[in-house]
C-alpha cells in the first residue's frame, strides 16, 4: 500500500481528492491510511466493517467531488504524471473517458507512443473485442457526470465486476481516447480473488457477460455476433478454471458448457480469439475430465 500511496501523491498533477475506503481490513491498513491522512490533507479515509468490495466501491463513488474520478487498487501503482497526461488528453479531446495501457508485474514492454480517439460505438467494438478499450476500472480516468444514472457496483457479483462497471459507464460516453502510454502497474497476486480456487465468486463472472450479452443485443444490434462469441470465450476460460480446480459442482459445470454450445456458433463466425482456444472450447464441452488435462 505505501508504494501505491506516494505514488499518487506524488503526481505531478496535485488537485486531487484521494478517498480511501477501508473494508474492515484485518492487518494494519486501516492505520497506515491514518498515518497518511495526518500528513496530507488531500486524503479522506472511511472504515466500514467488511461488507465486500461493491459496497466499498459504491462508498467510494459516493464521496466522489472532482470532475474526473479514477480507481488504483492499494497493490498497484502509477507513473508519476498518469493524471496529468490523461487529463489533458481528455480535455483536449473534450473526450468523457481518458485510458492507458497497464503493465503486469513491471513487465514492461516497448511503446510507440501514440494516440486515438474512439466514438461511442467505436469504443463499444473495442471493449467486446478486448483491444484498446478493455473493462479494467484502474487505467480510466473518467468525467464524473458519467456517473449521473448511478450506476453501482451489484453485491453479488465479485469476478468481472469492474467490466459491467465500465460497460455503464462506457453507455454514458460520446468519445474516449486512448493512449499507449504503459502509465499503470498492475501487480498480480496469486492470492488474490482473480487466482483463487474456483466457487461461486468466479461462476458469478458468468452473469456479467449475460448481462453484457443481452445488452449488446438491445442497444448495439451490429456487435450482437462480437458480444456473444465473447461470452462463449469468458465462459470457456471459466470452464477452463474449473476444471484445473477440480470443481466438483456439474450442476454448475453443465450450465457453463451449455452456453459454450450455445454460443459457439458466433465464435465460430467471429474472429476474436485463436484456434487453440476454439479447439479448447469444443474439447471442455465433450469432455470436462479432459478440460482439466489440458
């Protein structure tokens, strides 16, 4: 956490309202928070005894009182003029949503530097596709009236979360630009909810790309093909997880190779992933045992 704190801090753009919101933390986070707010009166802190991170992230957005508001998990931190830049690029660009690439464990790889700017659907297109636009909440920065129709993070969903996040926000927007500017470091624990064993926190990320299915459909009829060879290819990683888990639930194995099948024929069509997962996918859905080998 202290790495994450000074080097929000200490951002070459200083106008900031950092708000820190304490889950009923069971080590000593709560009190490094403390210890930071005694030094720097841009910081707010808020305990709450552990509800989850949804209702810790809507707490978050209900203290928001800037113009732009962007999220940085407390294992993770950013270049020293991240919100400089992509606040002058959104200004600039009199865009809603400013994004930039992340690095993996300071794995950092060559950049060339270089903008773009998206329309609404264009961005939509990006976002099912996971190229420029993908749903990670951390590498946004995002104008505040975005938030308008109170969109919320649901309690009961804790895998893919950020992604319905941004897909609500992302109906709010008229243009977005990107940069490939590496500007957030993204540190991934192997102990953290995205690695953990598979159970009903992971399954639930198949509710979010239902929804994000359903909604395609509704509102961008034209990526409908796109949305559903993407669901087909989120479920089948889930199915993958499973497997390499030994989940036993096959009420809950079925349901996930039934929309594989179900899909597949959009991701037969859609060129949105590589043959191998394909093959993977049709393999997962004859053979569960045989999912977990591979």
């Amino acid at each position: 956490m202290p790495q994450c704190l000074d080097s929000v801090l200490a951002q070459t753009y200083e106008n900031l309202q950092v708000v820190l919101v304490d889950d009923g933390s069971k080590d000593n986070s709560l009190e490094i928070c403390q210890q930071y707010a005694a030094k720097d009166s841009r910081i707010e802190v808020y305990h709450q005894e552990n509800q989850g991170v949804a209702t810790a992230r809507n707490a978050l957005l209900s203290k928001i009182k800037g113009d732009y508001f962007f999220f940085v998990d407390s294992d993770d931190w950013i270049e020293l003029d991240m919100i400089e830049f992509l606040l002058t690029r959104v200004e600039k660009e009199r865009a809603d949503i400013a994004t930039c690439d992340i690095v993996i464990n300071d794995s950092k790889v060559s950049s060339d530097y270089f903008s773009k700017i998206y329309s609404k659907d264009e961005a939509v297109e990006r976002f099912l596709y996971h190229l420029e636009f993908r749903g990670s909440l951390c590498n946004k920065l995002t104008k505040s009236t975005l938030l308008c129709n109170r969109p919320k993070f649901l309690k009961d969903i804790s895998y893919g979360e950020d992604a319905l996040f941004c897909w609500e926000l992302l109906k709010e927007a008229k243009k977005v630009v990107y940069t490939d500017r590496q500007f957030y470091h993204y540190r991934m624990l192997m102990d953290s909810l995205t690695h953990c064993a598979f159970g009903p926190r992971k399954l639930s990320g198949h509710k979010v790309w239902s929804i994000l299915c359903d909604e395609t459909a509704r509102l961008y009829p034209q990526y409908s093909d796109v949305a559903h060879a993407r669901f087909c290819v989120e479920t089948t990683l889930l199915l993958r997880d499973a497997a390499h888990c030994g989940y036993k639930k096959m009420d809950n194995v079925k349901m996930l190779q039934r929309t594989i099948k179900k899909h597949w024929p959009c991701l037969n069509k859609v060129s949105i992933t590589s043959l191998k997962m394909k093959i993977y996918a049709l393999l997962a859905c004859r053979s569960y045992w045989l999912a977990g080998k591979i």
